[in-house]
C-alpha cells in the first residue's frame, strides 16, 4: 500500500524548498517596491498574519493529540509540516529583513525547528526504531532503595489512577488533555509520579542524549515561539507608538500607547 505519510524524501523536498524561498527573498527584496521592505506595511503585516494562521495548525495538532480526538494522526503530520514551512516563509517575509531587531527572534526559533523535526524524522526516528528492537545496554538492575521506593510509586499511581480514570490501566496510561480539564489536581499529580518514576529507572540514561532530549527541547523551542508571537502582537497592537518609535503606524493597532 502506498504510504501516506510524507516519505523522507518528500520531506527533505519540501524543507530545502522552503529554504530556498527564504534565502531568494532576501537576496531579491532590494528589488521589490518599498512596501515590502519595510516593517509594519500593510503587505507585510498581512504576511505576518497569514503566517501566524498557518503557524496555529501545528498547535491545533498538539491540541487534538493530547486531546484524543485526532482521528487521523496521518493527515494531522502532514499538516503539520506543511503548514509550518508555509508559515516559516511568510514569517521570514514579515520580518521586512530587519534581523536585528527582538522580533527576529522568532524566526530563528522556527529555522531551530524545523532542523530539529527534520532531524527528528529522518534520522531520529530511524535511532528510536532500533531501541524498540533492541536491549537497552545501560539498563541496570535498581538497588533495594530504588526498589522499595519504585513499588510504593506504582502504588500510588494505581491509587491515583483508579480516580483519574478506572478503566484505564497503570501500565500503558499517560495523562492528556481531558484528564487536565476534568481533574487537573490528580492529573498533574499523576505526571509527577510518572516523572519521578522515569527518573529512578533511569530511561533518558538508557538511549543517546540526542534521542533522550530531541521532544522536550522541540516542544520547549514551539512553546517559546508561541510565547514570543503572543508578546509580540500584543506590543504592536497596543503599543504601536513604542514600537513604531517616532515613525508613522502604518499597521492595525488599537492603541499607540508608549509613542
């Protein structure tokens, strides 16, 4: 059957296009009409916006996934990386070239992740394959301590988990999104131990530090960037004049407070 996913290569495709769109822009916006050269243009603010819609599809991902109503992860993938890349050029757009000023921020945050997905894909997942198939050589065997202290944590997570979700078993049970908004005290609670039980097995020490730190250091850079975009649309929304520093507010705003 044929894959429908998008294949290494595909991938590797669509990013280095992506690239490339980028580093013509730059090289061939002295030729395009002023409009597009500077920052806070109607042309360029619609660019920063179409860019930040596109930019929310990976969230909604996120949102669905951990909310369990991702019926086709597949498809959502895709998305994903389409309209992050789609987004990432619009973005880079938006910046008007002006790398030197806070905002330009964020655009190295998107360039730092999608290396890091790409990465992930194409050889990350290749390295996470082959742990599934294999013995992990630096598992070891828990002193009495750890033992003693890794059965009373299961017991708590049992006990923890037969509020959470009864039906559910300690084994394969990860806390997501409904289990946050129903109960979040024992949801929160339940991370914790599980957290903590990851720590005493030792499970980050068992594979690469690449393979062990790739997820967390790609969900800290999207949250990060959404951080970023959020301070960054209240600032020109509401302080136009601070932003704008003197100069003519040629964007949307509600407020020019700080001019």
């Amino acid at each position: 059957m044929a894959r429908k996913d998008l294949s290494d290569k595909r991938l590797l495709t669509f990013t280095a296009a992506a690239a490339a769109a980028i580093v013509l822009w730059f090289l061939g916006r002295g030729l395009l009409s002023e409009a597009w050269r500077v920052p806070g243009s109607p042309e360029l603010y619609l660019a920063g916006v179409a860019g930040v819609i596109l930019l929310l599809v990976p969230v909604a991902f996120v949102i669905a996934k951990r909310g369990g109503s991702g019926a086709n992860p597949v498809n959502w993938f895709n998305a994903h990386v389409l309209c992050s890349l789609a987004g990432m050029v619009l973005i880079a757009i938006h910046s008007g070239g002006f790398l030197r000023r806070p905002p330009a921020l964020l655009l190295l945050a998107l360039l730092a992740l999608a290396a890091l997905g790409v990465w992930a894909r194409v050889r990350g997942s290749k390295r996470i394959a082959a742990t599934f198939a294999s013995k992990a050589p630096a598992f070891r065997v828990p002193d009495a301590a750890t033992r003693e202290r890794l059965r009373a944590l299961i017991t708590e997570k049992r006990a923890l988990l037969a509020q959470l979700d009864p039906q559910a078993n300690e084994g394969t049970f990860s806390v997501n999104l409904p289990h946050v908004i129903r109960s979040p005290r024992l949801a929160l609670a339940y991370r914790k131990l599980a957290r903590e039980e990851t720590r005493l097995l030792g499970t980050r020490g068992a594979v690469s530090a690449q393979q062990a730190w790739w997820r967390p250091l790609h969900m800290a850079l999207a949250w990060l960037f959404v951080l970023g975009v959020v301070i960054h649309v209240i600032t020109v929304t509401f302080f136009a004049g601070y932003v704008a520093d003197g100069g003519p507010i040629t964007w949307w705003h509600l407020r020019a407070w700080g001019g």
